[in-house]
C-alpha cells in the first residue's frame, strides 16, 4: 500500500508481494496456499491488557471509539505483543447506530444500554443513514493504522442487522432475546423495516472503512444462534445478505460469525460470506462439511480454554489445527471474543505455538 503526501492511501500496491493483500491471513481467507496458519483472536484489543485498561482508566468506552489516536493505540497494541497475524480495528458495535441517531451508552460491565428502545414504526425512522463524515474519526484511525500496521492487513467490522436489532429492541444485553423475537414473530414489517435500516447504516459502515484501507471485514451476528434455521432464513438472511453481498465488488475478504450458529453455518455461508466464523461446539471438519468447501473457516478454541493448565491449551491448538486441515483454508482464532481475565502471555503462547506446529506442517510437505 502506498501512501502520497496528501495521506491518501492508493489500494492498488495491496497485493505486491510481502503486503497486506499477500499476507497469510488475507491468502487463507482466499483459499490460497499459505507458509503458516494465520492466527488472531476476536477481541484482542481489550480488557485482557494492562496497557489498555491503562487508557481506559480515564476515558469512556465511546469516547475512546471516537478518538483516532486512542483507536489506533488500542488496535496496535496486541499486534505489538503478540505477534497476532491481524489488527482488529478497535471500536464497538454499536458506534455507527449511535452516529445514526440513537442515544445509547456502553456500560461498563453491562454492554450497550439503549435510552429509548426500537417499538414502534416511528422509532425505526429515528435511525437515520450515515455517511463518512458521522464516522469521520473511523476513517481517520484506519488511514492512521494502515500506515502504522505495514504489511499486517487491519480488519475492518461490523455489527449484523440481528444483533444490532437485539440491542435497540431490548434496550441492552438480552438472554433470551424474548422482546426482539416478539417483535419479530407479532410485526413482520416492522422488523423487516428494522432491519433493513440497519442493512444500510451497516453497509455505509463498512464501506467507509474499506475506502480508508482496511485489508478485510467482519460482520459480527454474534446472537443468531438464538434463532432456528427456518427463522434465521426468513428474518435474517435476506437482510445479512444485503450487507454482505453489498460488499461483494468491494475486494476484500467478507468474515460472517455467530455464537451458537451449529445448525446456521451453512446459511451464514449463503449470506455471501468468504469465511465462516465457528463457535467453539461445532469442530472445523464437521463445521466445513456444513459450510461447503468453498469457504474458508475461522475458529474456534473455547475462550474458557486459556484459562486452564498449558498442557490443556497445547492439546486443543493442536486438535483444531488438525480439525482445521479438513477446510480448503483455516484462520486460527478462539470461539467468541478473549475473555478479560486471561493471561495475555497465555495469548503469545499461542500465536507461536499455532505459528511452530503450522510451519512445521508445510515444512513436511
Ligand atoms: O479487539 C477487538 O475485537 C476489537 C474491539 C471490539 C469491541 N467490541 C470492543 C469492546 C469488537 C470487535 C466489539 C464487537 C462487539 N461489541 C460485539 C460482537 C462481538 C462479540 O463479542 O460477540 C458485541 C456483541 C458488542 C457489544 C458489547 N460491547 C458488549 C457485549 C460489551 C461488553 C460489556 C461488558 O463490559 O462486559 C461491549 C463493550 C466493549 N466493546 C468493550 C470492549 C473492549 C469493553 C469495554 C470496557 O473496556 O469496559
């Protein structure tokens, strides 16, 4: 990637050799032939730090989101330490819904919590669309981090229309998701309505960070797995597929993930994704046998793992990587985000441990 003077980044030096688009994650997120696994971890920049409970000590979780040299700071800090094969911008899901219009917070402890919930047709027209320039501190931090990351490709992400629907529907974080499906299942328009705004606000998200760089993009429905297949198809799919689909033109890798998706994997595909994200309950043969052999998979060690004894985390990275052999690419990665009380160095432990046994492996032909 090439930078000129007036900090406009060109996309056409991404795929010299040795850049980002040529890097082993990007390669495997393509099915190409790769000199190791590519390993990073979903919610690498975070809680698990010293260095950024530092930074955050003083500063409110949004504030920080918006901030472009606190973004850039956080996002680097875990490629710095450990060795990660990407960098995950550093925001929240919830950043573009608040850009478009909607009073919410970020909790400490709690997670999103939403001032007046999504019930009713007028509240939907509250979401307004969003453009660059209600992002602008986004692709400000990208531009930043694409110069600062060199070669290690930057993900770019963002929340599915399901999810982000289960936050302003119920107001904050949910277990059984009880108001989002009564919604859902009482007012089919009105969800389809929900939904398809929040396709839009997610898509000029995400194009707005693959304009300032960024080498891939997840989209994260981390509660679909609270819905059947027959559901998920109906309500979800077509509104997941808008964003993804969206994106196809756009040249980068497109990453769909869920929690507890076992029975949606194969539709998780269909939504027009590049690489499937599996929970840790599903292993990555069984996972790609759902998911077709076109598609890369990503996962999936249980994030609870890396609280136990070495000897356990060694076994289970080895198990995975084998399982992961059964796929035409694999990205190592856990099963859901790293939780906050794990030992980072636990965290550097794997990346090389993932990186050693993958070499090796290419080493024997
Ligand atoms: O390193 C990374 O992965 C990038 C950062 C990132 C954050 N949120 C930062 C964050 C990413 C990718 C997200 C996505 C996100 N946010 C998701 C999808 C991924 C997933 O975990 O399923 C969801 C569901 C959210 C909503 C959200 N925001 C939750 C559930 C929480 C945790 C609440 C809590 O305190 O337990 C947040 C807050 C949040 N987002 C934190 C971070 C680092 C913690 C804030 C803090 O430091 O106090």
């Amino acid at each position: 990637m090439t930078t000129d003077t007036t900090g406009t980044v060109a996309r056409d030096g991404d795929s010299r050799p040795g850049g980002p688009a040529d890097s082993p994650f990007i390669r495997a997120c393509r099915r190409r032939p790769v000199p190791r696994t590519p390993v990073w971890f979903m919610r690498q920049a975070g809680r698990s730090l010293p260095e950024y409970r530092e930074i955050r000590a003083s500063v409110p979780m949004l504030e920080s989101c918006r901030r472009p040299e606190l973004v850039t700071e956080i996002t680097l800090q875990p490629v710095r330490r450990h060795g990660v094969d990407a960098a995950i911008l550093f925001s929240d899901i919830v950043v573009p819904v608040a850009a478009a219009g909607i009073d919410l917070d970020i909790v400490p402890g709690t997670g999103p919590v939403v001032a007046e919930p999504i019930r009713a047709a007028a509240d939907v027209e509250r979401i307004r669309p969003i453009t660059r320039d209600d992002v602008s501190y986004v692709d400000e931090a990208v531009r930043q981090l694409v110069v600062e990351l060199g070669d290690t490709p930057l993900i770019g992400f963002a929340g599915a229309p399901f999810t982000l629907a289960s936050y302003l529907v119920e107001g904050g974080p949910s277990r059984t998701h009880a108001k989002t499906k009564a919604l859902m299942y009482g007012d089919p328009e009105l969800w389809h309505a929900l939904c398809a705004r929040l396709a839009d606000v997610t898509l000029a998200f995400l194009r707005v960070q693959i304009e300032a760089g960024v080498s891939a993009v997840q989209l994260f429905d981390s509660w679909a797995g609270a819905l059947s297949e027959a559901d998920y198809r109906r309500f979800v799919l077509p509104h997941s597929t808008t964003v993804l689909s969206g994106l196809a033109s756009a040249g980068v890798p497109r990453i769909h993930f869920g929690v507890g998706t076992a029975e949606l994997l194969g539709a998780m595909g269909e939504a027009g994704a590049d690489v499937v994200g599996v929970d840790w309950r599903t292993p990555l043969d069984v996972a790609t046998g759902r998911i077709g052999p076109d598609k890369t998979v990503q996962g999936n060690l249980d994030p609870c793992v890396l609280l136990a004894p070495w000897p356990v985390v060694e076994a289970e990275v080895r198990r995975i990587l084998t399982q992961g052999r059964a796929a035409p690419g694999h990205v190592f990665n856990l099963g859901h985000g790293v939780l906050p009380e794990t030992d980072p160095d636990v965290l550097t432990r794997v990346v090389a441990l993932v990186h050693e046994l993958s070499s090796r492996r290419a080493d024997q032909g």
